[in-house]
C-alpha cells in the first residue's frame, strides 16, 4: 500500500498532476495518522537538510491541491511514535532497515563500520535500532514541527 501512494505522491509531483485526484492522495490527507506516516517516509528518505528543504515545498503544493492546513497536526506531535508504531513496529522489515543504514551511515569510520555489521547480528541490530529510532524520531519531530511553523506564517 504505501509503495503504490509514496509512488502517486512522487509522480504527482514530477508530473503536476494535483493530488486531489488521486484517491490514495485523497484519503492519505484524511488521516492524520496515515498523514503522519507519508511524511515520515518521505522525511527518511532525504538525504540532507537541502533535500528536506526541497520536501517543505513539495509538501506545500500537496496541501495546496487537497485545500487542508498542516497546523491540525499539531495535537499529534507529542505522542509522534505511537502514530508511527504501525510502519516501523517490525524493525526486521526493508523499509526499517533501510532507514536503520541511512542512520548508521551518519557515523563515521569504525563507528559506522560496526552499525552495519549489526544489521547481521539480530542481536546486536536490536539493541541498535532503538537509539536509530530515538534519534531519526528526535530529528523528525523537529523538523515536522518546523515544517508546521513554515505553513503557520
């Protein structure tokens, strides 16, 4: 499901075509939940602060075609984990992992070299995925809040 709607976002994006007539777009905005969770897969998929700049606006336009305001996620921020429990529940499945080597590869050195090795410890991979998750959660909140002040004024 959320392959075929982070699809319909990137063409509606490349192919202007208003999200407002794609119904996975449609019922995605409806729910604050699912919103949460579009915004958060395409936050971890930036790969710098240029890239979510560059998602800022994007998502701009996608607020713009569907005629709804960032602020009613507001109420939403604080509990930001249990709204996302249901896509990163799993830390074994590639979307997680994928995110888990994005985190890792923000290290340097011997430090990243043994991240990644984790990800063939099971054991090890655990233990890691909670500070990945503490710190790309941290850094995703942040940047969401800032996201709704930058659609406030």
């Amino acid at each position: 499901m959320w392959k075929r709607i982070l699809g319909w976002f990137d063409r509606s994006q490349k192919e202007d075509i208003p999200a407002s007539s794609i119904l996975e777009l449609y019922c995605t905005a409806q729910d604050y939940k699912a919103l949460i969770c579009l915004v958060f897969q395409l936050f971890v998929k930036c790969t710098d602060d240029n890239e979510r700049e560059i998602l800022k606006e994007k998502l701009k336009i996608f607020s713009s075609d569907l005629a709804f305001q960032w602020y009613w996620l507001q109420p939403y921020l604080s509990g930001i984990f249990s709204q996302l429990n249901t896509f990163i529940s799993d830390p074994m499945v590639p979307a997680v992992q994928d995110i888990y080597i994005k985190w890792s590869m923000t290290y340097k050195g011997e430090d990243m070299i043994k991240l990644l090795s984790a990800l063939n410890d099971p054991e090890q991979y655990m233990s890691n995925i909670v500070q990945c998750f503490n710190d790309v959660l941290s850094l995703f909140t942040d940047w969401l809040k800032d996201l709704l002040r930058f659609f406030t004024y």
